[in-house]
C-alpha cells in the first residue's frame, strides 16, 4: 500500500509535550555609536515545534517509530495540533476568512467570539494552515492572526475544532532510544510545510 502524504499522527499514546515557536524573519541592525536599533521585517513567518513522547513499552511506541520512518526524512509531511487546545475558548463555532496572500489582518465572518490565542486552519491536505488568532474579536470584521496568510483567500471556511498544519520533520535524521527495561523515548523536531 502507497504511503499518502500528509499522515495523521498515531494514536496509541498521546504527546507527553510540545514546544511551539512562532519564527518570524526579522533583521535588527544597531548603530555602533548611539545604539539605536532599526528594525527590517520581512515576509518569512513559521511555526515550528519539538515534540516528546512519554516513555513507553515497544509495543506502543513502534507504532510512532514506523510513523517517523514512513516520513522518509524531510520528505513527508504530516498533521500537526496543539492536542490540549482543539476547541476555541471563544464563543464561535464558524470562521469564514477572506484576505491577501501575506496579510496578518484578515476581515473574518464569525457567528460569536474569538479569544486571542485560538487556532484555526485554512486549506486541505498538503497546504492545510495552521493560524492563531492575536487579539480579541466580539464580531465579524478585521482580525489579526499569525502568521500571515500563505494564499489569498475569499470566504474560506476555516476549521475551529480540528485545526492543524501541515508539517514535515526539521532534519533527516531519525532517532529514538531503548533503554533495558524496553522503555522507548521518542523526541523529534518539525517544521511547517511551505
């Protein structure tokens, strides 16, 4: 059978933890005699994120391992979400978003709130992004999110209980240790899918 990209996560355990940054392409140079700083803010935007199993028996664990393998590297891509937050915190159920390719402020058409913070994803399969609100909003109208928008969208119906993004291993190099009382630990480091 054909591995098709991108893969969801396995069940079998769930993450003990995950670190997400938020990667902005920013260049700050600084003036060598009063040390003032200006500020050159590019395009480039990203989430990444280190994930960490909890220590468990093979039989659990191999399931992950043929998960990263099946990755080949870089190559695959697969579904990523923050696993404690998969509901808004915000009164809305629907999101339907239209803005510009490389925009963070976006006009959005919501039935109820969103906090700052909640995530949701545009898009399907390979180019599912994965968006976080940053302020506040009590009514459809202009929202700020992060990071900008990949592509220019109108109306697009954005996914509030399941978001995620696609997102492909940050090196080719897969690991996972064993110790003698057959304890697997499984850590790995992703990127966002561009």
């Amino acid at each position: 059978m054909a591995i098709t990209y991108p893969l969801s996560l396995p069940t079998t355990i769930g993450i003990a933890q995950i670190d997400f940054r938020a990667v902005s392409a920013v260049a700050i140079s600084k003036s060598p005699f009063t040390f003032q700083q200006q500020a050159h803010v590019y395009s480039g935007q990203a989430w990444q994120a280190d994930i960490t199993l909890p220590p468990v028996k093979g039989d659990l664990a191999e399931a992950w391992v043929g998960f990263l393998l099946a990755l080949r590297g870089q190559s695959g891509t697969f579904y990523l979400s923050d696993p404690l937050n998969t509901s808004p915190r915000g009164t809305a159920t629907t999101l339907s978003v239209t803005g510009t390719s490389g925009s963070s402020s976006v006009a959005a058409t919501i039935n109820g709130t969103l906090k700052a913070g909640d995530w949701f994803s545009l898009g399907s399969d390979t180019s599912t992004r994965l968006y976080k609100v940053v302020q506040d909003i009590s009514s459809s109208g202009t929202m700020e999110i992060y990071p900008a928008l990949r592509s220019t969208v109108t109306g697009a119906s954005a996914d509030l209980t399941e978001a995620k993004g696609a997102f492909r291993l940050s090196s080719n190099e897969t690991s996972w240790s064993i110790n003698d009382v057959n304890s697997y630990g499984i850590t790995f480091g992703a990127m966002e899918a561009l």
